[in-house]
C-alpha cells in the first residue's frame, strides 16, 4: 500500500487500467482505496482535473471517452495521489496535438516545481515528443540490453548514427540534417535549423530541400511502386517482386464508391453528439488520412463505415446503395478495420488460428496457401504459430491484426491510430505494404494524431472540428500547404523563402 502512494505506473493500453463507470470515480479511485477524507478528495479531483483540462468530462462515463480522454483520465488518477516516481508507457499516443502539448507541458512544470518532488520516466518511440522535457536518455537493444545512455541533448548530437541503428523514431529534423550533411552538427531545436539554413549557398539549399522533400514529405522509397499495376508475389511484408513497368492503362475508378449524406450519430442515452451533419465523397483507391482532435468523433466514423454503428440520421452509401441495406456477413467482408486497441480483435489462443478466424468465418480457408499464412506470421516478427497472441508486445499485436485481415483481401481497409507502439522500420513496413494494396485499389482511411506520417503517405485528409462537424475535406493533396503548421513545411518554406532571398541578392 505504501509503494503505491509512491509510485504511478501509466500503461500503453488506457483500457487495462480503467475500473469504474465515470471519470470523476476514476480519479478518485485511488484516492478512496487509501482512505482520504471526502472533502480532500473531491478538491484533489477538481484541481487535477482542471491542471489537465478535462474538467467537462467529470460526469462523462468511461465507455463514451475517446482513446485520448481515456489516457488523460488515467494519468489524472495518478497524478492525483502526487506520486514521486511517475512511469509513462507511451503516454501521448492516444492525444490531439493540443492535449499533447497541454500534458507535456504541465509534466514539465511539474518535475520543474519546487512543490512536487517528481521524477519521471517516459517510454517513447518518437524522440520528438520528449526533447523538451527529457534530460536524459537510455534506449535498449533488442535484447534487452543498454545500447545508450546518456545525457539527451549530446546523444542527439553526438551519436545520431548509433539512434538510427536503434530504429528509434528520431526526430524528422535531425534526420534530415544528417541525411543532407553527416559532417555537420544537427541542430537539435527549429531555431537551431533556421539560424543554419540563412548561412547555407543557394546549391546547398537546394540540396537541402531536395533532402527534405525526398525523406519527410514525399519519400523516396515508395516512388519505385507509383507506376506498379499489380503484385507478383508476397515477400518480408509480400513486396519484393513486383511488375517494373506500367500497362499504359488507365483503371476506371468508379466516383462516389462510399458516400456519406448528412449523418449524424449520438451515443445512447448520454445526449452526446459524436457526429452531426456530416457530408462527404469517398472514391475507390483514395488513400485518406483523418485528423481531428480528441472527441471529435473520428473513431465514431470508423464504426459508422464499418456498419458496427447505426447513424442516428443520414445514410452511407456503398456503390450507391444504403450500407443498412446490405446483409452484415457480406458487408464485413468487404471491410478491414484495425481497432485503436489490438487486444479488441484477438479472439483466439494461438497466432495461426487468430490469422484464420476470418476465413473460416467467411468459408474461404480452402483458398488461403500455407506459405502465403507462414508469411503472415513472419510479419508479427520470429514468433511460433503456437504462441498465445496476448503474450505479444503491443506492436506485434498490432501486426496481427494487419495480418488478419490482410488474409481475406478486403476491399476497404479502416486503422484507428495504427501507429502507436511501432518503431520506425515496422511503421515503414506498414506503410509500405498499405502502400501496395492502394496500388491494387484497396481504399485506405487511417485515424491518426501523428500528421507528420500522414503528410509523408496520405494522399487526401478529412478533418474533423471538436463537435463533430467537417472542418475541412482536402481532395487535391493541398491540405498541409494550406495549414502549414507542420515543421518540414515551415522548414520547407523558410528554405524557398532564402533561396528566392540569395538569388534576388545576386
């Protein structure tokens, strides 16, 4: 009892720790088991609650949070018990750029202030989110074992290399600065890289923005496939031999292939309105990344293309047809969805039999070849057939589930947040393989708070505003020109702005 008024442990998955109906029972959980008066906890809830800007969600039941409200919900029934040692496993996955930035900064200020004494352990894949904050920095090995140790700031500059080899997510600036010049020292902060770039000639501008454009905004390795029509044979991820020049001709690609008029979708008696109002056209093979902040209803919108919700008003069509319409297992067939939480579509004791769930359900095992499930399996990583897929880690669930319904070749494919817990070369083996099977037509929608990946691999966005409304529905690939907030566009930018400065000076 004494070590838990110690020490908080935050896990990756928001749903293995929450255990009551509502979120001011939730923070306040701990705080009862230990027995503190009822006024002083009330107080406790409020203040914290407040410190991490979900005091609207107090009388909000759990099952109508997002995946972000939960994760907040969590580290508030931590915090409130003022912890001395804080561990967060992947705390800011599940977050909006605001929560995130609004949770990092009161860590910060925290482990700052004189009136908590805090120490805090972060695990993270995406350096970017913890440079400010974190002082030090121990990443491991496959293995297990301690690869590198050290204070932040001189890791970053000194062994960029040695994080790379790690497969670390490592910040897209440093990694763009070090692709352009290994000579150089990488600016670990934006300011860093503006003060570099303004004492660069005009040839090594160019070069840098080719750099920057060829890794963090249009990679490189994904032009080979533009003009591939179809896949050969299945290899690592199924890619490794595939059509090297194009028929010439042109796919017809049917409009409106998912319409959506006018829904709106409330949840059952809370009065609460995920979705309103909402128009938009899918066509057949778009690739669409769909942003919005927590609560927005993104994950809503998921279910409601995957028939699991009924819209309270408006209808989705499929090839013109209500979706409501259609007989549900010939429905299901047609979609792929990838849940925020991997755990949510596992449902057998062994990794072979969760792979073919699908199929046996949908009568189709006679068509699935052994080699073509072995490969499936070598994507999870160098596992058994045989092993219980809950044992695995959070990422090689993820994995799984990919390959799930990767074996019944669905037509839609829906991921919600698919890239929490994935280092940097499965995520590139992900995206690759998404990649290929929108080559082949599959339509793509990904859920995703990191707008960094979907500006290097979506073709389309939609986002959402905080209630449920469209804000903006980009079908021209303009989409973060327009809201240029992001840091390789503001990079990108301040390059032109220099290059069109040394050439008028010359």
């Amino acid at each position: 009892m004494e070590l838990n008024k110690l020490v908080g442990l935050v896990t990756q998955n928001p749903l293995e720790q929450l255990v009551t109906f509502t979120v001011k029972d939730e923070i306040a959980f701990g705080l009862e088991n230990l027995k503190y008066p009822e006024a002083e906890i009330k107080k406790r809830v409020k203040e914290i609650s407040k410190f991490l800007g979900i005091s609207h969600l107090l009388d909000r039941e759990i099952n109508q949070l997002s995946g972000g409200q939960m994760q907040l919900t969590i580290l508030s029934s931590f915090l409130v018990m003022n912890p001395k040692l804080l561990i967060l496993d992947e705390p800011i996955a599940f977050l909006d750029q605001k929560s995130e930035s609004l949770l990092l900064g009161r860590l910060k200020r925290l482990i700052k202030s004189d009136n908590y004494d805090l120490t805090l352990i972060i695990i993270e894949h995406r350096l970017s989110r913890i440079i400010d904050i974190a002082d030090k920095i121990v990443v491991l090995n496959y293995d297990g074992t301690i690869a590198l140790n050290g204070e932040m700031s001189n890791i970053l500059r000194n062994s960029f290399n040695e994080l790379k080899v790690c497969n670390l997510r490592v910040p897209w600036l440093l990694n763009t600065f070090y692709e352009y010049d290994r000579s150089i020292i990488n600016p670990v902060d934006f300011q860093e890289a503006i003060d570099l770039i303004q004492n660069l000639s005009i040839n090594q501008l160019e070069k840098l923005k080719k750099v920057l454009i060829n890794t963090e905004i249009h990679p490189d390795y994904l032009k080979k496939y533009q003009n591939f029509d179809r896949l050969i044979e299945f290899d690592n991820l199924y890619i490794e031999s595939i059509k090297n020049h194009s028929s010439g001709k042109q796919k017809t690609i049917p409009k409106n292939y998912l319409e959506i008029k006018k829904l709106t979708f409330k949840y059952p008696n809370s009065g609460i309105t995920a979705l309103q109002n909402l128009s938009l056209q899918i066509e057949q093979g778009d690739f669409i990344g769909l942003v919005g902040p927590n609560g927005s209803g993104k994950t809503t919108l998921l279910y409601l293309l995957a028939g699991l919700y009924e819209p309270k008003s408006g209808e989705i069509l499929y090839r013109g047809e209500n979706i409501q319409n259609f007989d549900e297992y010939e429905y299901a067939q047609k979609i792929g969805f990838i849940f925020q939480n991997p755990e949510s579509m596992i449902f057998k004791s062994t990794i072979k039999d969760e792979i073919l769930y699908a199929p046996k359900n949908f009568n189709i095992l006679n068509q699935i070849k052994e080699e073509y499930i072995n490969k499936l399996i070598s994507l999870i990583g160098n596992e058994s057939p045989e092993k219980n897929p809950f044992n695995l880690s959070w990422g090689q669930k993820r994995r799984l589930n990919l390959s799930s319904i990767f074996v019944y070749n669905p037509e839609i494919i829906l991921l919600d947040e698919p890239f929490i817990g994935q280092d940097q070369y499965t995520i590139e083996e992900l995206i690759e393989t998404l990649y290929i099977e929108n080559k082949r037509g599959k339509t793509i929608i990904i859920s995703s708070h990191d707008y960094h990946l979907l500006l290097k691999y979506t073709k389309k966005i939609i986002e959402l505003n905080h209630d449920g409304t469209l804000r903006d529905y980009d079908t021209n690939g303009n989409y973060f020109k327009r809201h240029g907030n992001l840091g390789p566009i503001i990079l990108l930018n301040e390059i032109n702005k220099q290059i069109q400065k040394k050439t008028g000076d010359e």
